[in-house]
C-alpha cells in the first residue's frame, strides 16, 4: 500500500453529534401597517430596517417604513419552526460557455433516523485533456447546525498504457493523477479542526470562528429549503481552505420562457468574494438550471445515464454572444434572453420572449477621432430620441462599466396603458463608443433589474476576451483539423481558449429528469 493510501485511510470520522434539548426561545414580534405580523427572532436593527429570524436560515429584511410596532419578548414563546431540508438526488449535465457539454454533477441530500442531514455533490469535468475530480460534502445535526465538512479534489491528464505501447491485449488509456488532495474541518465549539492530506504529507491546523459559521453546502440547502435571505456570513469553505463571506437573496419569483414554454420559477442567487451564481428551481424544488462558475459552468438537469453519457451533438445556446467583428461580446444574464441568429457585425440584441423586454449592444463609429464622451453622450440621446419618440430621456449620471468612465440616460414613456422603462449607457470603446441600451414594461422592470445590473459587470469589450488569440503550441494545434474540445470553466468568467462557434448551437428545451438532456441555457458570469 502506497504512503498517500495510507494518509488517505487515517482521515478522522466526524464523532455523532450531541443534541440537547433546548427550551422554547422568547421570540419577538414585528407588525406591519398593512397587517402583516411576522414572529420570530429580531437579529439586526438598523436606523430604517430590520432583520427578524422566522426559521432556522430563514431571515426576513423589512423596512421601518413598513413597520406599525415592534414588541420585543412578547411572542408565544414558541420555537421557531425549523427548516427542513427534503431529500435530494439530482443528476446534471455541465455545459461550457460555448454550451457544450464537459462533464457531469450529482447532488445528494440524505436524511438519517437520528435526524443527521448529508449533503454532498460529485462532479467531473474536462478542460482540454485535463481531468478534474471533485466529491464536496457537509453534515449538519438534527438541529441544521453544521458539524463536519469534506473535500477531495483530483486532477489527472490521460497517459498511454504500456499495453498500448506494446501493441498487447488491453491497450487504451488511464489516468496519471497530477495533483490532489482531501481536505475535512470538523466543528469543535468556538473553532475548526482541520485537517489537510495531499502528496506531501498531512497536516492538522485549528481555525477560529464564530459560533455562527457554516459551511456554503449547508446554507446553500437552507436557502433552498426556507426561500429566506442570508446576509453575509462567515463561511469555511474546504475548496479554498478559508473562511469566507457569502450571502443568499430572498428567493423571488420570476417568469421565462423555456423551449417555448413560458413558466414561474423561483430564483435563488448566491455572492461571494468568487462571483455570483444563481439557480431556478421549479413549484416542487427540483432544479431546471444551475450556475456553477456563472456562465463558464451551467448545470442542466437530467437522467443519471445521460449525465454521465456526455453527447457532444447536444450542446446548448452559447452565454457568451460577440459581434460578427468579433471585436467585443455580452454574456447572457440567463435563459431567459436569448439572441436572435445572423445579426449584423457591429450590434448584439437580446430577446426576453417572457416579458418583451429587449438588450441592444452597438458601437457607433462616426465620431470624428478625440471625440469627449459628453458630446458622444448628448449624440446618443438625440438618436435614441428618434428611435424611441414615445420615450423620454430625464437624468443622467456617471457609471463605471469594466473601469471606463462611462455616461447613463434614463428614460421613461410609453403609453398609459404600457408604461415602459429604459437606460442607455455610452461607453468609451477604441477611439469610439459603445451604446447598451437595456429596455423593459415598467411593470417588469423590478424583476428584470439584477439582469440589467449584470450586463454592466459582465460585458466584454475587447477582442482577446472574446476570442482569445493562441500562442504558441496551442496555436500549431488549432491550425489541425480537430474535434472541438470541450473546455470547462476558468475562475473569472472568460471564454475558454478555443475559437468561438460562428453561428450559435440550436434552441432545445428542458426535458424531465428522467430523460436525456436537450437544453437549458448557461448564463450568468461573475464579476
């Protein structure tokens, strides 16, 4: 048996966790004008808003504004009623930002008889030739609170046999493993044990936290679960080894269109210091789409025998659309835009069937050369004028879009009936301007805001980062005629190193979970 088999086989169990009756919390009550009246525990109060507690992970944020009384210690007395988390085992197919399918992800959770809650994910995917493993589980007591948390993370480039080699019965490929290693903290009051094993040895260290912290696996599940925002809390994370702040919005009902279907579906959005991923989960909690590193990463639901039967020929629409020119890009907020096929070089629309909303990317060239960006601005907003007449352009203010200095217009207008919303951002671009127009039913427009917000931290603006050049053996490899290699996901949400398909893959929908995977859409990149 090898050493690294051996540190492997010397992991410590997390011990059962110890759970102690607890007498029923005083709770507080927070009423509203409009008769609402919400029970539970107050965590924050702040001049003009209030958090209370109304279940384990749940948080409701509500405004003084809204409040008519707020009467500390006066509830029944009652616990609050926990969150559970229901039993999980979902298959996915991940596509890349081009939508082809790179490997495959499984999410478990399992409940024991003495309330003990596992959640786990395994994936795999490829990036080029190379390999990469990943199984991520926590544990929570029956309580919901986090007891232990595993990770284990392989990397592996394929190798020749020496059976091949000899040209001998048997002959095919396996792996050389290049790097991995297992990480585990395990809860042990005011602190983390935490264990480290890779190919140089083990290594224990002791990590102090908060009572509060968690584990970004468990309160993703109980975001999930209780619909409830999660301010920014203290999490360890055993990918990074280090405790990190995330956070989980209030989950909000939205309406797409998918395969021609228009449906309700509920948003759960994830922050970290990583980026933003959201997720759109259906009336019975079961997941139609999944970001795992924004665009770059997308998980789409389907059968276990199709996620781990990657068909090339099935990819989905591409998150990230260039100009025909190639000289700059939008990455789609999500499925629910889609980009009209053969559009013209120098222009990007988006489509949002669901709401008749619309996304207009465009440079305009005609500027003479040193042009300020206020009278490209004041340009701009005569032809929007033209264009729009039924609009009308109020304020304007100063934005940064990818570190330019840049212009934004606000308009409104449209029939009494059908008030409409837009905003028109000028952008600096190469000696001239780029003009994002995002445009939406006023009535849609709360609900269609966070997209918006991601265009101005997702676009792209310059050709590298759209098609990026290959230099050296990579570029004496593209020149051969090649199958297109599937490409996974980078930390920030670039296109992976390989040409951009000129015309982008078919539209297909969302098939049930016990069928094999026709589409959904990547979307989403991170800041």
């Amino acid at each position: 048996m090898t050493p690294f088999l051996l540190l492997l086989l010397s992991v410590p169990s997390p011990q059962a966790p110890q759970v102690q009756a607890q007498k029923p919390p005083v709770l507080d009550i927070v009423e509203l004008k409009n008769g609402d009246r919400f029970e539970g525990r107050i965590t924050n109060q702040l001049d003009g808003y209030v958090e209370l507690e109304i279940g384990a992970g749940a948080v409701v944020g509500v405004s003084i504004a809204q409040v008519k009384a707020i009467r500390r210690g006066t509830g029944a007395g009652a616990a609050i009623a926990p969150v559970v988390v229901p039993a999980r085992n979902e298959w996915f197919v991940l596509h890349d930002a081009h939508g082809a399918g790179v490997g495959w992800l499984h999410a478990t959770v399992s409940v024991a008889s003495d309330g003990t809650t596992t959640i786990s994910e395994e994936y795999e995917f490829a990036n080029g030739a190379r390999r990469y493993q990943v199984t991520s589980m926590c544990k929570a007591d029956a309580s919901l609170q986090p007891v232990s948390c595993y990770f284990r993370e392989r990397i592996s480039d394929p190798v020749l046999s020496v059976a091949l080699l000899q040209g001998g019965p048997g002959a095919g490929q396996q792996d050389r493993i290049v790097d991995e290693r297992i990480v585990q903290a395990t809860c042990q009051g005011d602190h983390l044990q935490v264990v480290r094993i890779d190919r140089a040895g083990r290594r224990e260290r002791t990590v102090d936290c908060a009572p509060a912290t968690t584990f970004p696996l468990l309160a993703q599940a109980l975001a999930r679960s209780a619909g409830g925002s999660c301010p920014s809390a203290s999490m360890f994370d055993p990918a990074t080894e280090e405790l990190v702040a995330h956070s989980y919005d209030p989950a909000r009902q939205r309406r797409v269109t998918i395969g021609g279907k228009t449906q309700q579906v509920t948003e759960i959005a994830e922050t970290s210091l990583r980026g933003r991923n959201s997720e759109w989960l259906d009336a019975g909690l079961r997941t139609l789409r999944r970001e795992i590193a924004g665009p770059a990463l997308v998980a789409v639901p389907c059968s276990a025998d199709s996620a781990r039967r990657i068909v090339p020929g099935a990819p989905i629409a591409s998150a990230l659309i260039r100009d025909a020119g190639g000289q700059f890009g939008l990455w789609a907020p999500n499925p629910a835009w889609q980009a009209p096929a053969d559009q013209p070089p120098g222009q990007i629309t988006l489509l949002c069937e669901a709401h008749g909303a619309s996304i207009g990317f465009s440079r305009i060239d005609h500027f003479e050369a040193g042009t300020s960006l206020p009278t490209a601005v004041d340009a701009v907003a005569n032809w929007f004028r033209l264009l729009h007449p039924d609009l009308r352009i109020g304020n304007r203010e100063k934005v940064v879009v990818r570190g330019r200095d840049a212009v934004r217009l606000l308009a409104t207008g449209g029939s009494a009936a059908a008030p409409t919303r837009a905003t028109v951002d000028v952008i600096p671009h190469r000696d001239q301007f780029l003009v994002l127009v995002c445009r939406a039913p006023a009535m849609a427009w709360e609900e269609l805001a966070p997209d918006f917000a991601f265009l101005l931290r997702s676009v792209e603006l310059e050709p590298q980062a759209v098609a990026p050049v290959l230099q050296g053996p990579l570029a004496e490899r593209e020149r051969q005629p090649r199958k297109a290699r599937p490409v996974a996901a980078p930390p920030e949400p670039r296109p992976p190193v390989r040409q951009t398909p000129k015309v982008l893959p078919p539209n297909v929908r969302i098939v049930d979970d016990d069928a094999p995977v026709r589409r959904d859409t990547a979307s989403a990149p991170r800041d």
